[in-house]
C-alpha cells in the first residue's frame, strides 16, 4: 500500500517524474553530507537527554561546535519541565482513505510534549526555520496525522533552530483542508502506481 | 497458544488476525512484539497489518526480524552501551556496519595473533568469522566454548579466542557493529533495561535461534501472551545458520493447535522427510527425476522445458529453479529462456556489472596522479561513459595503447592531447571532484554520468551498495584508509546478503535460488526444478577447522565427535530441507542430475539418491554382451580375488564393463548397490568412458558406481562429509594443476639458488619423495631439502594439495581414522581396478584398505603394456604378484590386429628374451577365428636414407589410404611430445589435416578460437599476433572460404574497413567492440556465437573456469591473455575438456606411443624408430643426467646399470603397445640420417630393424 511520508509528498508535488524515479524505481544515488549528519546528531542526542540517558562523555567528545549548539539547546524552557515530555523520536503510521483509494502517511515527530491539554510537537531545525510554518507541507502532514494519533485538534506545531534557538509555530486549523492539500498531492501520481 | 503451521497453512494471516485480537482487546501496539525470520517476511507482515487495519493510526509497529531487534535495541540504547565503552572514542550512534568493515578489522587482528601452524592463511578469517557467528547465534558463553573445545579436541583454540577477542575490543574501539557484533550485545542490554512488551507474536519459531530464544526466556514472566506458529518438521537452518529446535510446549505448557492442511501436498513432504531419515529412496508424485551425462544437458532441458510451461500458458512466476550452483554457466543459459530471471542467490561482484565496473574505474581515476591505466578501461570509459561512437572508441583505445606502450604515457597526459570536448569536459571533472572524500566522488560521477533510466536500475542498486559499504569505512574509519586500497578492496567483494535489507523479489520472474533462500522466501511456486541434485553442494557440511556447526550448537551435549555425528545430523537437515521445498511446489517438481559438473569432474555425495523412479529397482542392461570363452570366466565371477590379465585387444573394457552391469543388476552379490561398487580407471578419459556406457545401459540409474582414477577417489575420500577437516585440513583447500605445481617448484628452485632450468629435475624427485612416504629428515642432498621446505611452505600458505598430496592424505585418513574407514570399507563392497599393471605401491594399499572387509577386489590389466614406470610411481610387481597368489582369468585372444600384426607383437616378446628376459610375461596374443581383420598387408619394415625421405614417403601412404579407405583411421605415434607437434605441423603443411592428442589447452578447439580472439583484441596493430588469431579463426567451418584474408592483411590496416567484405572482419569487430565487458562473460559469448552444440558449449566452461582462476591473481585483460598464451602449450590434465567419442577419420591421429594405449588404429605408422628413440639393446641406453640425479636423492637409490635395464625392458613394453594398436597395417620406419639442430646427424636404426621380417 503506498505510504507517503513529507519529503516523498513534496518530491512528488514538484515532479511526478522524479517520485516515480526515487521512491518507485529506486534510481536514486545514496548521499550523505556533513551538515545532514550534524543534524542527526543533534537529534539523537536530543532524544537520548529526553529518554533520561546520560549523555555526559558522548557530549564531551562531540566537536566543540556542536557541543555548544546541544548546551545551548538543552538549556531552552521546555526542557526544564520533564513532566510536559511525552516521547521522542516516535515514528507514526496514519492510514487515510480518500479519492478511492486508501494510503498511509507517515513521519517521526522529534519530540512530543503536552502542556495542558495540547499536545506541541517539536520539530528541530538544523539551520533555519520555515518562514510559513501554517502552510509549509510537514505543518499540515504533521498536524492532521497527530490529530488522528492523540484524538484530539488541540495541537501545534513548533520548528526550533538549532544553530540560533529561533523558533516559529502553526495550529492546527483546518482537517479538510489539510487533507483535500495532501489528497491533491496523491492524486497526481498516476492511478497505475497507487496500489 | 502454539500453531502447528506450514507455509501453506496462511499462518501469517491466523497471526495477523491475533495481532488485532489483541489489539481489540486493549493492547498497546508498543506492547506488541511481533518476531518473524527475515526483512522480507517483517515486510510481509507490516504490509498485511496495514491492508487490515482500519484508517487512522496504528501506532507504533514493533515488528523485527531476529536479528533487525538487536539492531533495533541497539540503536534505542546505544548510550548504555557507549557509557560502557573504556575505549576512547564516544560517538553519538553506533556504526551499524555491513560486514565488510567487520571483516576488515577481524584480517587485521589475525595479523596480530600467530596461528603456528596453521595450513591456510586464505581460509583463516572466513572460518573465524564462522566461529564467531556460532557462538553468538547460539549465546555460548566462556565455559560453553570451553566444553566444546575440549570435544573437539581442537589445536587452534587459545589463538581463536584470542583473535576474536580481539576483534570484539577493536569493535568496540571503532564502534562498529555488525549484524552479528549487535546480537552479542544484545543480551547485555535486554538484561540491563526494562522490557517494555507484554504479548510476543512469533513467526518461523521453528527457526529461531537460541540466541534470541535465551531473550525470550528472560522476558517470558513479563509476557501475558505468547502466540507462536512453527512447523515441528521445518528447522531447514539447523547447522551453521543456527536454527534451534525448540519444544514450545514444554516452554509455555500449551497444547499446539494443528493448523496444517492434512493434504496431499503435506503427506508428500512428510513422506520426503521420512524416507531420507531412514536413508531410503523416494519416489514422490508429480515428480519428473531425469539424470544426465554432463550438466550443460541438464542445464538445457530445463531451460526446453520451461520454454515449453511458458508456452503452455505457465506464468513465469509460477517456476522456480533451486539449486546449489548458480554460477555464470547457468545465469548465461538462463539468458535463452528470454524471460526474465530472477537469481535470488549465487555471488556477484560488483565490478561483474559493466557500468558499475566502469564507474569504479573512474572513481581510481580521480585518485591517481597520472598513471598508465588498460587500454580496457579506457574503451569502457569511452563507451560506457563518455558514449562515444564505435569507431572514436577503437581509434582511441589503438592511440592509447601506442602512446602507453611506445612514449609510457600516462592517461590523462594522453587524454588532454585529444581533439574532443567530451574527453576535455570528462578530465575537467575528474579534477573538481578530486578533493572531495570518496563517497562524495562517487554521488558526483553518478549524478554526471549514470542516467536514472530503468534499464540502469539494477546498476544503480548495485552502485548504491557500494555506496553504503564506502560510507561505511568513512564512518568507522574516517580518513584513517588509502582511497585507492579501499576501491581495490570493494570492488572484488561479493555483493554480500545484509539479513537486514533484501532486495525485492520482482513479481513476474522465474526464481533461481538456493534452497534456503526459497525456503527462507517462502516462495510457493507451480514447478519447481531441483537442479544439480548429485552436487554435494546440496548437503552442506558445516564443519571446518575452526568452527564446528554441530558441536557447538547449544543444544550439544555429548562429549566426542564423531564421523557418524555430522552424517546423521547433516541427513537430518537435509530431510528438513527437502520437506520444506516440496512444500513449495503445488504441481510438479522436477529433480535433475548429472554425472559430472560444469567443469567435467564428477558429482557425488547428494541428493539424488533419494530420489529414485520405481523402475529402478531392477536393472537390466540395455545392450547384452556376450562374451568368448576366454572371457567367460570373468562373468561367472562370484565374490572374493581375481585377477584378469587380458592382452591388447582382447576386449577387457568391454568385459570389465560386462561384470559391472551384471554386479549392477544384483545377481552376483545380493543387495549390492550402484554405491557399493568402486572401480579404479587409470586415466580419467577410460573414468568417464566406463560410467556413459553404465549411463546407456541404465539410463533411470541416478546413482552410479564409484568409478574414477585413484586421485579422484582420494579426493572423494578427503571431501566427502568434510573428511579433511580429521587432518586438520581446511576446507578451501585447492589441487594444484600442473601448470600451477610447476610454478611452485620453479620458484622455490630458483628461491634455493639454482637454475630454473632444474624445475623438471625437482618435480619428479618431490613426488617420488612424497610417494615414499620417508620423513623430511631423511633427505640426504641440502639443495633438495631446501627446495622441498619453500615447495611445502609454499604449499601450505596457499592451502594447496597437489596429486601426491591427494593419496598420501586420503591413506593417511584411512589408516588413522577408524570412523572414517569403517564408512568406506562397509560401502566398498567390490572393488575393480582396471590397468593394474601401471597401479602405484600407494594405490595398492588403498585398495587392500578398501577391500578389507569384503575382499571382493578385481584386478585387471596386462603386465606386457605397463609402460609409466620408469616415470612414474607403478609399480608392475604388485600386479604380477597378486596374479600369482589369486584365481587368474587369462584373455590371451585378440580380435582387433590382423594376424601378421599379431605374429609381431609375439615375436618382439620373444626378442626380449635376448636383451631383456624380465620384459614381459610370456602371454602371447591368439587370434580369434574368424574374427581378425582379414587385410594381409600386415606389418612392414622401412629404413629410408635420409629423413626426409621417411617423410615423403609416410606422406604418399596417408594419401594412399584416405583415397583407398576415406573411413579407415589413421594414426602415427611417435616417442616424444615434440615429435608429435613437428610431425604435426609438417603434415599439416602438406594440406593433411592432424588431430594432435596431447593434454594441451591448445589442442582444445573452444580454447583455440577463445585465445585466438582475446590476442586479436588485445593487439589489434600487431601484423603477427593478427594472422596467427586469423589462422586460427579460419579453422572454423563458416570462415572456410576466406582464406585470402590471410594473404591482404599485408600493407594493410585490418581495423579499416576495407576488410569489411569478409564475415570474419565483421565478428572479430564485433568482439572487440564488445571487449568492454568482462573477459568471463565474453568467453561466454564467443562460445555461444560459434559453439552451438552442447558438447562444444560445455567446454566453454572449461575455458572459462581456466580464465577465472587466472583472474584470481592477475587483474588486467592484458595480464589473462598473457596468461593463457604461456599456458596454452603445457601440458594440463586438470583440465577435463569433453571429447567426441566421434569415429577417427578423415584425419591423422598424432600421438605419442604412450598415449596411445587404449586406443586403436586401422592404419599406424611409427616412424624415427632409431636406437635413440627405441633403444632395445643395454648399449642403446643412455641414462639422462635428471635421472641419475633423481635416482640418487632417493633412500635408496638404484644403481645405473639396473635403471638402464629397466629402460630397457619398458622400451620393449612400450614398443609392443605401439605394434598392437593397428588392426590392418603397420609401418615401423627409420632413417639413417636426422636433422638435429640444423645439421644433419647419422642415426643407428632401432634393433627391431635387425629382425628377420624388417630383413
């Protein structure tokens, strides 16, 4: 069953071409640079410091940049209050039935906290922030899946910059419009490869 | 709750719809741990929980092969872990890493621990490697390991725990963890965190291996439910893959639930598992079993047939082939099928893909200076790459190789002083991605050069393997590699199965694949061909040196090891094997075999014998033979000793050949199986002659006798059930041809400070020493001891075995190990050893070992024929003796020479008894009445004046005959192999076409026309090199009429196409264009191009197997070519090209006399019978100076005058075998003069000149 995640959707927005070639064919040529690395780094250790681990001698021996972004980071308000932490790194499968057809959306929320009754959802930024979060592609994925996860639209969105601490927010606003921006997407991809 | 389950019994669905019961009922999806064997199945399991469920989240899925939830509890605590971690080096994630990086740390800790001793450096890492994987999948501790090295009794324990000690510390330095370092940590870490599952959902239970059961355990007090599906007769990857065979019920107290179909498909299965562990045969429904000769036939009716299923309307992916050899031969027969195949086993190499090849020639590019690189690659690059057309292609690989060869050019110096843009663009590029690491240069020249296309999607795949292995050592290793060293690596690796991620099975293929994979797969097919069933291959024996799949196992308990222990357990996985397989067909299964493999040498040890159609039981031969008086007695034989001494002609192999099928259709010794009879040839042709002939007369037979020369039997005894490994052997262990065994000696000659022209000397001398069976110590001469100590060095660092190797060991393990002897004296029932005459001392023990328990031998032979003594190890008194003591048929007849041939042959043995009274025994030839050819010409006498007159006149007789008798045979033997290659090349001058019989490659027309286009290639300006390759090409029956080519390429460029009116021109264009691909497979498409019949085909593979081996070592195309010419005239019997059995004529057979034993003409001529050449008076004698120094390193050496005589005696032996190969005429001839080295010499003619009939 075809399974969607943020960066297959927007692939698939700008050339249908291109998703055919990447996430049905597989002719992609495997990369990796440095500064993708760095923010994976800065994430995992991000969950590890959530989950409760102790993250003293990996952090000691990160280069002094990068242990300087996470002490800067971690020294934020949200992670001063643990009782707000949900989960980290969760993975999620949202299944979605629309223009006869069904789908699965599917992401990893970097970080989950709940204050009060909203559910944010934490989203960190190797460099900058989304200039327009309401309307940037992952706001909408990610708030309606998280909708349907926590049974619930009290929820937003918030992209935090890891190299400058800046950040920037979205509520969810709109179910039908999120999903009718999402179907529209889909429904680009010619009917022989949804399955 | 427990489900008894096959594959057939929709068990992932049941457990499906228990993963929503559970669901349903309030469990947490985080609770839920669903277990299954591989990624594909995990795959499998996630896409059915998605299809079923309902829309919204599902949330977190925890679905994991066993070894994907170590990697996964690895990666969710790897903090625990690195916080454990004393070595420097803390890093963020741990290097989950494929095993090419594991294996790269492991190769550099063995250089840090000394195996003294140890026979193969080769083999080392891959059998530690072994060791490690069984000790963690079966979570062995210390004290485990400890038990079993003592049952063992292994030699090499303290340094394997040391290595892999190692190895496991410099893991954790680099932080790399494969998927085997990651289940050893696996149990720290579920021991050490709290588990967060309450129900256990387990697929392929019977698969599992302890090491995750031992976490199953731990967890079970916190699991509310257990919901398992095995299949109590599966467990297919018990052994070295680990699987345990666990009692589920006992675990969790529950009765099973029986969930499989009582059905036909299921009782047929089970009858399979039964059957094979009561070691008896089956002959199971819609089973088709065919047997054949050669396995290119076998190869080819299965591709017949499944052309004809897809004709018939079978869907490609309703057939699936297994079969334990997915090599080349197979994937390029595959090919004819024109559907698509998918081989979901078998080793690839990466740069076995062109474009891949290509690219990894580009990314060295960018990491040399400027060096000089194969013209090869450069017309890959220029092709491939830069899309150039054909003719700017070949015009720059011919400028390249003169600027390389004549101005040492390097390749960019040459590539900047080209007139093209795209070479320009293609140079610039190569230096903006020169600094970048070597990950970063290849996404750089994908993106450039590599078109996204889906004809490239495999290459991609492939391309992006190598990325990941490259990324790999980036991440373990960062710059702490050489670049280029790295590339070198890689590129030879085998595309490695990562159990973590696995390719996808495209919908619409044909499946090839091992039996594990299918199984593993479970891939349920219409038919399903079982190929190669008589390759010992299908029962992998697990044990080696190093590791033993067996012993330990966590479930082992006793506290020997036995030969009988890997039997029974081996059998046990086999049926286990096969029960799941025949679970994979729902209609037919076709089980094929061969007498031989790919490579002409003979199966034995497998499956087939299980597998037996109904009429087998009881035999009867086709053709009946019935037999002369004289010849009687050897059918009436009916148990104990006998000897059979038969005389030239007399019809042994034809009676010999009648006992066998009689001992076959079990009407001489009751019960007697196929497997039971062993019979001795001398040579492999009379091997391969004897078992087509049993194969005609019993066509259903599947398993036939154990007929082959001693080495074959040697090696037989070494390798079946992983005999080697009681001697301490490794398993990779290789025989030396004699090519190779050459080299080993000329360089440990030259290493000792002599001549390499002493090479020869010391090959006889180390085999007769081996065949001695002295020690080391008791070599008298110091050179000698010396080059025998670096021969043996030598030897052993590669793990090679040569022939005397073979016999020594195979006796070596006979007489000290009971087990293993007792096997094969209970299986030895009869034993038949043909030419017993040229038996060594060695081969005669083995025999009276073999025989022991029965003592049912027959030995077979003719004392007057034995002619290898006096440069081999026989020994003719053994047979002489074992005539006198033992019941003795004599078949004194002979219907194949005419009478006056006869009066000749009995006449030479009473000469003897002049000279050399011990020559023969004094068994004359009788004629049969009325049987004899009738021709009186008889044998005639010629003594010329001048050799060329002898020549002429030999010359004007062939003529005579081919326009008398065009199908009568021809023959001239000769002394020597250099006789034979000038007599040769003299007639064939005359315009009389020869078939040399000698062991060359060359003599090989598939190797002939192979060689010949690989020089063209590899040299297209040499004038030279071109008209030898053209010359050879002619031979070719569709070449037959352009011959003037020969004649224009003089003064003219035959690249130009001004040749383009010759067919030749066009194919040889044709090739070369085609020469970017790799030399392997264009040796496949030569053979295919101009070898259409199979028997030709097959012996592409021979050509192809020479070429692999030669690319071990030697890397360039430049470097094979030049490879195969210098071997292309030595004499290699390792190589086993098939023959036509095809009448001889319409050519002259050219010979030595030695080989032309066996063999008959109608017509021989045995010319340059001087005294030199047959001396047959003491005088005559000379004795070679390599002789007299041979003879005197032995222990205890003869004296000249005694090896002067024996000369002697065997000159009159070998004469005789010369007389009675005719059957109408036979012309001995001399001259009294001979050009020897430009100069004419006087020559005495041989003393057979000086008897009444020359006279």
């Amino acid at each position: 069953m075809n399974t969607f995640s943020v960066n297959s959707l927007k692939i698939l927005d700008e050339s249908v071409e291109n998703y055919i070639n990447k996430y049905i064919l597989k002719l992609d040529f495997l990369n990796q640079n440095e500064s993708a690395k760095r923010g994976e780094r800065l994430h995992a250790m991000i969950s590890y410091y959530l989950s409760g681990f102790d993250i003293t001698k990996i952090k000691n021996n990160m280069p002094k940049i990068e242990k300087e972004m996470l002490d800067r980071v971690l020294d934020c308000e949200i992670f001063k209050d643990r009782e707000k932490f949900i989960k980290s790194e969760e993975s999620f499968l949202v299944k979605c039935s629309g223009g006869g057809f069904d789908f699965y959306l599917t992401g990893r929320f970097d970080a989950i906290f709940q204050d009060g009754g909203k559910y944010v959802i934490y989203d960190w930024k190797s460099k900058n922030i989304p200039k327009n979060p309401d309307t940037r592609l992952q706001s909408i994925v990610y708030l309606y899946c998280a909708s349907k996860i926590f049974k619930t639209q009290n929820i937003s969105i918030r992209y935090i910059s890891l190299e400058n601490l800046e950040s920037a927010s979205a509520d969810f606003l709109d179910e039908k419009g999120y999903f009718e921006r999402i179907l529209g997407i889909i429904e680009k991809l010619p009917k022989k490869y949804l399955t | 709750m427990i489900f008894y389950s096959t594959i057939n019994s929709n068990k992932t669905d049941i457990l499906v719809e228990n993963y929503f019961r559970l669901i349903n009922s309030g469990a947490d999806p985080g609770e839920i741990l669903v277990l299954v064997q591989n990624a594909r199945k995990k795959k499998n399991f996630t896409e059915k929980i998605k299809l079923n469920s309902k829309t919204g989240s599902i949330g977190s899925l925890n679905v994991f092969s066993f070894f994907g939830l170590a990697r996964n509890t690895l990666e969710k605590n790897w903090v625990l872990v690195e916080n454990k971690i004393k070595q420097p080096g803390a890093g963020v994630f741990a290097h989950l890493c494929g095993l090419e990086v594991s294996q790269y740390i492991f190769k550099n800790c063995i250089k840090e621990i000394e195996f003294k001793g140890y026979n193969s450096k080769v083999n080392l890492l891959h059998q530690l490697f072994r060791r490690h994987s069984l000790i963690v999948q079966n979570a062995l501790n210390k004290t485990d390991i400890e038990k079993r090295e003592r049952v063992l009794n292994e030699s090499y324990a303290n340094e394997a725990r040391e290595a892999i000690n190692l190895y496991k510390l410099k893991t954790l330095e680099y932080r790399a963890f494969d998927y085997l370092r990651q289940v050893g940590i696996f149990e720290f870490l579920y021991k050490n965190t709290k588990n967060p599952y309450r129900y256990v959902i387990l697929d392929d239970a019977d698969e599992i291996t302890p090491a995750v059961f031992e976490y199953l355990k731990t967890i079970k007090n916190d699991i509310k439910e257990f919901i398992i599906a095995q299949d109590p007769l599966g467990s297919s990857r018990l052994g070295y893959l680990s699987a345990a065979i666990v009692d589920f019920e006992n675990f969790l107290g529950q009765k099973p639930v029986d969930l499989r179909e009582n059905n036909e498909k299921l009782q047929c299965a089970k009858e399979v598992f039964n059957r094979i562990k009561d070691k008896k045969s089956v002959c199971p429904e819609n089973t088709l079993i065919k047997s054949f000769i050669r396995r290119d036939e076998m190869i080819f009716d299965t591709v017949k047939e499944i052309k004809t299923l897809i004709k018939n309307g079978v869907k490609p992916s309703d057939i699936a082939v297994v079969t334990p050899v997915t090599d080349d031969y197979l994937r390029f027969c595959f090919k004819k099928i024109k559907q698509d195949v998918f081989f979901l086993s078998g080793s690839e190499k990466l740069n076995q893909n062109p474009l891949v090849a290509t690219v990894i020639e580009i990314l060295k590019l960018a990491n040399i200076h400027d060096d000089v690189i194969s013209p090869f690659i450069l017309k890959s690059i220029a092709a491939e790459i830069l899309k150039l057309a054909p003719d700017e292609v070949i015009e720059l690989t011919g400028l390249y190789r003169e600027a390389n060869y004549i101005y040492k050019k390097g390749i960019k110096e040459f590539l900047r002083e080209q007139n093209n843009q795209k070479i320009h663009d293609f140079l610039d590029f190569i230096e903006t991605i020169k600094e970048k690491n070597l990950s970063g240069q290849l996404f750089e020249i994908c993106c450039k050069y590599v078109e996204k296309s889906a004809e490239n999607q495999s290459s991609i795949l492939k391309i992006n393997k190598l990325a990941k292995q490259i990324n790999d050592f980036e991440d373990v290793f960062k710059n702490g590699f050489e670049k280029l060293n790295l590339i070198e690596q890689l590129q030879n690796t085998i595309i490695s199965e990562n159990p973590l991620s696995e390719d996808e099975i495209p919908q619409s293929s044909i499946i090839v694949a091992s039996a594990q994979k299918l199984i593993d797969n479970e891939i349920n097919v219409k038919h399903l061909f079982l190929l190669d069933c008589s390759n010992s291959d299908w029962i992998k024996q697990d044990i080696g040196m190093l590791y033993n799949s067996w012993v330990f196992q966590k479930s082992w308990s006793k506290s020997t090891f036995e030969a009988n222990d890997n039997l029974e357990l081996t059998l046990d996985r086999t049926a286990r094997i096969l029960y799941k397989l025949f679970l994979c067909s729902d209609e037919k299964k076709y089980i094929y075999s061969s007498i031989y493999d790919t490579l002409g040498v003979e199966n034995f040890g497998a499956i087939d014998k299980f597998f037996k159609l109904e009429q087998d039981t009881k035999p009867s031969p086709k053709n009946k033979i019935t037999p002369r008086d004289d010849q009687k007695p050897v059918l009436d034989y009916r148990g104990g000793k006998m000897a059979v001494s038969a005389v030239a002609g007399s019809g042994k192999t034809t009676i010999m050949l009648a006992l066998i099928l009689k001992l076959l259709e079990g009407s001489i010794i009751k019960d007697l199986k196929s497997e039971n009879i062993f019979v001795l040839t001398f040579m492999e042709s009379a091997a391969r002659n004897f078992r087509e002939r049993i194969k005609q007369n019993f066509p259903n037979l599947v398993e036939l006798p154990q007929i082959s020369t001693i080495h074959g039997l040697a090696l037989k005894i070494l390798k079946e059930n992983n005999n080697y490994t009681f001697l301490n052997i490794d398993n990779d262990f290789e025989i030396t041809d004699e090519i190779k065994r050459r080299e080993l000696i000329s360089t440990s000659v030259v290493n000792s400070g002599l001549d390499y022209d002493k090479t020869e000397l010391y090959e006889r001398a180390i085999s007769d020493f081996k065949n001695s069976g002295a020690q080391f110590e008791k070599i008298k001469s110091p050179s000698f001891k010396r080059i025998y100590h670096t021969y043996n060095t030598l030897m052993k660092e590669n793990n090679f075995l040569d022939y005397d190797d073979l016999l020594f060991y195979a006796l070596k393990l006979l007489k000290s190990n009971s087990g293993v002897r007792l096997h094969y004296q209970n299986t030895c029932r009869v034993i038949i050893e043909d030419e017993a005459q040229d038996s060594s001392p060695a081969q005669q023990e083995l025999i009276s070992i073999l025989g022991a328990k029965y003592g049912n031998i027959i030995r077979c032979g003719d004392v007057n024929q034995a002619i290898t003594a006096t440069f081999s190890n026989s020994d003719v008194k053994g047979f002489k003796k074992f005539i006198k003591e033992n019941y003795n048929v004599e078949m004194n007849r002979s219907q194949r020479c005419g009478i006056k041939i006869i009066e000749l042959a009995n006449k030479t043995i009473d000469k003897a008894v002049k000279f050399a009274p011990d020559a023969f025994l004094n068994i004359k030839m009788q004629p049969v009445e009325g049987k004899n050819p009738a021709n009186s010409d008889g044998a005639e006498f010629k003594l010329f004046d001048k050799s060329t007159d002898e020549k002429n006149y030999i010359v004007n007789e062939i003529r005579k005959i081919k326009s008398n008798y065009p199908d009568k045979s021809i023959a001239l033997l000769l002394r020597s192999n250099w006789q034979v290659l000038s007599w040769a090349e003299f007639l064939e001058g005359q315009n009389i076409k020869t078939e040399k019989t000698t062991d060359t490659l060359n003599n090989n027309i598939v190797f002939r026309v192979t060689l010949a286009i690989f020089n063209f290639i590899n040299d297209t300006k040499n004038k030279k090199n071109i008209k030898n390759s053209l010359e050879t090409m002619l031979e070719i029956e569709q070449y037959r009429g352009e011959r003037e080519i020969l004649a224009e390429i003089e003064g003219k460029d035959f690249v130009s196409d001004y040749f383009s009116k010759y067919s030749l021109w066009w194919d040889l264009r044709y090739f070369l264009l085609k020469s970017t691909t790799n030399p392997l497979e264009l040796i496949f498409e030569i053979g295919d191009y101009y070898f259409k019949n199979t028997l030709e085909f097959a012996n592409v593979s021979m050509v192809y197997s020479v070429a692999q081996k030669i690319l071990k070592t030697r890397s360039t195309f430049e470097e094979l070519v030049e490879r195969l010419n210098e071997i292309s005239n030595r004499i290699n019997k390792s190589v086993k090209f098939f023959t036509k059995d095809e009448e001889k004529t319409g050519t002259v057979s050219i010979m030595t006399l030695h080989k032309a034993k066996g063999d008959e003409f109608d017509f021989v001529f045995i010319p340059e019978l001087t005294s030199e050449n047959m001396g047959l008076k003491i005088d005559d004698i000379k004795l070679k100076k390599n002789t007299e120094i041979i003879e005197s390193m032995k222990q205890n050496p003869k004296d000249g005058g005694t090896l002067k005589q024996e000369i002697l005696e065997e000159n009159y032996r070998l004469l005789y075998v010369g007389i009675t190969r005719a059957k109408t005429k036979l012309v001995l001839s001399c001259a009294k003069s001979y050009k020897m080295f430009k100069k004419e010499k006087d020559m005495q003619p041989s003393e057979i000149f000086d008897t009444p009939e020359a006279k």
